[in-house]
C-alpha cells in the first residue's frame, strides 16, 4: 500500500513542481524555439553566454543586492518576531486578537496599496529609493508570517525550561542564549528561511520604494522579459531559483526529523 | 550543606493568596515533604525558595541568611522540577555540566565531579547519550545529577517520581533516599502522594489551601492527626462524636480515657483508622451491624458497616463477609484518637 501511495505523490510532486523547470532549462538551452514545435530548432549557449559574460556584471550586483536585502530582511524580522511571538505564544493579555488580524493586514491588502501609500511616507522620510527602504517594506509583508511562525513556536514552549535553568545559576539574560534560542533554534529557523524567500521575491514593493536605484534580482528579470528574449529570461530565472532553492533543500536537510517547535 | 527556614510566607498569584502565612523549617541534612492535594501551594512554596517565585509577604533563609532580594541563580537552592526539562540539545553529561559550566568551574574539576555523580545516580556509562535515548527513570535521574552536582545547600524537589510508573517510582524513591543519606542534602520533597511523603521523610508538612496543617514526623501525622481534615486526607473516614464527662469521652460507639482533654460537656469527635476497627460474624463484641457494600483491593478488603446512625468503613484481610450480613464491631479505645479542638460538626 504505502509503495504506491508513496509513488503518487512523489509523481504528482515532480508533475507540477519539476515539470515547469525542465521547461525553463529547456528554454534557456536553446537559441531558437518557435512556438508549435515541441523542441527548439537551434540549441546552444546563447543565453548563458549572456548570463555570465555580457550581463555578467550587471547580474552579479543584481544578485548581490538581493542577498543582501533578504539577508538583513530576514534578520531584523527574526529578531522582531522572536520577543513578540514569546509574547503572544506565552502570555494572556487583553488585545491579543486585534492584534492577530493585524498582523494579517498587510497580508490581506494587495501589496501594490501597501507599497504605493508606503511610497509618501517613505518619501517624507527620506527612504524611498534607499537600501533602507526597501527592506523597510519588505519587512512588512515578512513580519507578519515570522511573528506568526514563531508565536507557534512559543506556543509550544515550556518557559519551566528556563526557571530551571535560573535555579541551575544563569542569570536571566543568560538564558536567553543559553536555553531559549537553542531550544526554539529550529523554528527560529523556518522564520528566517520564510522572510528570506518572501525578500527574494519581492518585485512591486522594490520597484515602487526602490525606484530603480535598488536594483534586485527580479527587477533585473522583468526587465529582460520585458524585452521579449525569452532564453536569457529563462537563464536568469533559474539564476534567480537556484539560491533559493539551496536555501530551502539546506533547511528541509537540517531540520528533517526535527520538530518545528524543537521542544519536547 | 544548610537549613532552610520560611517565616509567615505569603504567596499571591493572579491576586489571589495561594500561599498563606506559611512557617516551616528544615534542618541541616534533613529531608521533609511538602505534602498536600494539586493546588495546594505546594510548588509554589517551593518555586518561591528557588526564588523564581517573589512572595508578597515573608522572609525565606537559606543557611541563616535572607535570601529574599537574592536573585534565583544565585541562591544555593536548586530545584528539580516535575517535568525533567533536560535541554534536548545537550547530552547527558553536557546536561549535567550545565550548571558546573554557568559557574565557571574549571574542566578536571567538573569532570570528576560529574563522574562522582553519574556514579550515584547509577547513570555511569550513559554520558554520552542523547537525552531522547534515555528511559523516563534515567532522564529523571539526568535531572536529578544536574541539581546535586553543584552541591546546594537545599535541593528541591518537586513531584519528582509522579511521572514514573509504580515500579519505577519504588525504585527511584529508595534511590532518592540513598543519596539523600548519603549526601546529607537538606531536602525539601513536595508530593501529593501520602505513601511517599510517609516513607521517605524525616518530616511531613501538611498543607491544604494554601495553609499549614500539621508538621511532624510521619508517624505522627499518621496516628495523631490534628484535626478531620488531617486525618480524611491520610485515608481516615471514620468520625464519631461523644462529649467529654470527668477525663472520659463518651460516645454511643466507645468510652474512651482523655484524662487529658479539660472541659466538662463539651461535644468532641473522634477518629479511628479503618484498619483498626475489628469485625466478627459471631457475638464476640457489643455493637451490631450490617454489611452495606465490600470492596476487594487486593491484600485487604474494604467493608462499610451500618452501625446505628454511622456508617464506618473497616479495613481487613478477611474476605468472606456479603453485603446485607449482620456482623458485630468493636472499636478499641487505645486506638481512637480524640482530636484536640472543639469541633461542632464534622
């Protein structure tokens, strides 16, 4: 039984995940492909000629710079998420379901509002168009899910774990290196893993804040679809997949086994 | 090495008093148990020692000094607590080491400390494992290592054996026993296993909502409850009511000599163990009566008799009686205990 069930899925899991992949391998193989033959007529390098020597510079800053951005994302809304899922998962206090839903606003209303009134006060701020910006809006679409994966993960938490280790001799800020992050580690994890890749993929809200001057990845890739050469999209889309992907196939590896909450 | 004293000990809780004006001393190298229902206060009491707890009135003295602006990792009081909470990402000797560790003790010192006391804890051999490979008895004892290697003045602990099956828990609470005497670790149990509280402390402290009850030693609590609720909470459930006339107290059930109980008429009640009320099918003794219900419970059986307005119920390894059956009982004097106080009713 369990065989055949396993097969299903793991079929159905290379069907719609895989499948569109080959296709973009496909594509980014071939120097001409025109639409109702199944295979492309020309295959070459063409477009990873592109990738790495022509745009290789430009692709590389654009990598960069969105390493960057998602890394410091992720970091800031870890650490943001970290004291206010402990509150939420651990203490009883009035407002606590106004504060859930919103937490959900900025999930809810279309990124495209969010960025464009975020844009004035940006503005008046001085951030628009800075690094500082976008990570600033960014981190409103990430907050919201990494204080809410880790407010799970509290839920979870025994906080009896750190008296006894107060009783054991840490003094209470202590604890928090040695008994609470280690103990919440894996779901700290999921968090930052669930900003970064929400970064990674932001296009409206960096094009809007950044106003060209925050050049990221997928600014530079709707930049070359836009200009119809599909095989070089193509290649910098699987560019932009990869790090993402390593990312992900690096945490599933690590934390296999592990429950999210990494208590009991 | 230490004693422990707690002076009028007020706890609060969400506004309400959980612990209230609580007094208990534990001597150097003693073990006393805390004992009382869930919700008594118990870990309270004991969370308030450890100092993770700060009571709203009271002073608490670990080895004569006041330890009430101490912060909790301070205190040479550590605590043991009912779930073992070993830090998963540890193994079993990094978990005992942890406390050694966060006081800066230095590497061979550790070490040998620690091999010193796997060997107590029977745990020699198992230092390096992970503490999901352990068995609910060995993490127990993990738990119990990593308090006792840093040599408090007082080890608290608290229900450490309520997770354990009965065969496992005989087998820790003898353990337990052993290393306290051993040690001579000023201990302080809390239970709200009578049985345990009884075998394994010097003294028992009774507490019930939040107040102190009765403090002595096991026999004591046992045979001289000070009071029905003492008594009812050590299995007691028999109750008579007589009034004392000229050093005797008279009931329908006993005359017993309280040569010692001063007042002339007043109403007293009584208490006898189950166990110590004696049943016969034949007319050896005076009162008469039925057989309402019988447990069996294994090495003794357990009778409710209808005696007159009472209903007593009788602890014996006799078996053969049936409900309905008309029996005499007898209710010995020397073992009725007269309870100090002027009760009204019970």
């Amino acid at each position: 039984m369990r065989p055949i069930k396993q097969n299903v899925i793991s079929t159905a899991v290379i069907a719609t995940v895989g499948l569109p992949f080959v296709v973009l391998m496909i594509w980014s193989f071939s120097n001409r492909w025109f639409y109702p033959e199944l295979w492309p007529r020309q295959w070459g390098f063409r477009a990873w000629d592109y990738v790495f020597g022509t745009a290789g510079f430009q692709i590389m800053a654009a990598l960069v710079q969105s390493v960057l951005v998602a890394v410091v994302t992720a970091l800031i809304s870890v650490a943001i998420g970290i004291p206010a899922g402990r509150a939420l998962g651990l203490y009883e206090f009035k407002g606590k379901d106004l504060i859930s839903v919103i937490l959900t606003l900025p999930v809810i209303v279309p990124p495209l509002c969010v960025a464009m009134g975020l844009h004035l006060w940006f503005i008046k701020l001085g951030v628009a168009s800075t690094f500082l910006g976008v990570v600033l809006v960014h981190l409103t679409f990430c907050l919201p899910y990494s204080v809410f994966v880790l407010w799970g993960v509290f839920s979870n938490y025994n906080p009896d774990y750190e008296g006894q280790a107060r009783s054991l001799g840490v003094s209470s800020w202590k604890v928090i290196v040695r008994v609470m992050l280690p103990l919440t580690f894996p779901g700290i994890v999921v968090a930052a893993l669930f900003s970064f890749l929400l970064s990674w993929s932001q296009y409206l809200s960096t094009l809007i804040i950044g106003g060209g001057r925050v050049t990221t990845l997928p600014i530079l890739l709707f930049a070359l679809m836009g200009s119809g050469d599909r095989p070089v999209a193509a290649a910098v889309s699987i560019v932009f997949v990869a790090p993402a992907f390593v990312a992900l196939a690096f945490s599933a590896r690590y934390l296999g086994g592990k429950s999210i909450a990494g208590i009991r | 090495m230490g004693d422990l004293i707690l002076k009028n000990l007020t706890i609060h809780y969400g506004g309400e008093p959980v612990v209230n004006d609580f007094n208990l001393e534990v001597r150097n190298g003693e073990m006393v148990s805390l004992l009382g229902p869930s919700g008594a206060g118990k870990t309270t009491v004991l969370k308030a020692v450890a100092g993770l707890i700060k009571p709203s009135k009271g002073e608490i003295f670990i080895d004569g000094q006041p330890v009430n602006n101490l912060a909790a990792e301070k205190r040479s009081a550590v605590m043991v607590f009912q779930k073992t909470l070993l830090f998963p990402f540890l193994n079993v000797e990094q978990n005992i080491a942890f406390g050694l560790r966060m006081q800066g003790h230095k590497d061979a010192d550790a070490r040998r400390r620690i091999e010193q006391i796997l060997q107590l804890t029977e745990l020699t051999g198992l230092g390096r494992r992970k503490v999901h490979q352990l068995s609910g008895g060995q993490q127990q004892r993990v738990s119990l290592a990593r308090a006792l290697v840093l040599k408090p003045a007082v080890l608290l602990l608290d229900e450490p054996l309520s997770n354990l099956d009965a065969n496992l828990r005989q087998q820790m609470r003898e353990l337990i026993q052993d290393i306290q005497a051993e040690t001579r670790i000023t201990t302080l149990f809390v239970t709200h296993d009578q049985a345990e509280a009884l075998m394994i402390s010097h003294r028992v402290c009774l507490l019930l909502n939040g107040r102190l009850r009765q403090t002595g030693k096991p026999r004591e609590l046992f045979y001289l409850p000070a009071d029905p609720e003492v008594a009812r909470f050590f299995g007691g459930c028999n109750f008579i009511q007589g009034r004392v006339k000229d050093g005797v107290f008279r009931s329908e059930f006993a005359n017993v000599p309280a040569p010692q109980a001063n007042g002339n008429g007043h109403l007293r009640t009584a208490t006898i163990r189950p166990e110590d009320i004696l049943l016969s099918p034949d007319a050896n003794y005076g009162l008469h009566g039925k057989i309402a219900k019988t447990n069996f419970e294994g090495s003794a059986t357990r009778i409710w008799v209808n005696c007159r307005e009472n209903r007593f119920v009788v602890l014996t390894s006799d078996n053969d009686y049936t409900p309905g059956q008309k029996v005499r009982i007898h209710l010995p004097p020397d073992k009725i205990r007269i309870f100090p106080c002027e009760t009204e009713s019970v």
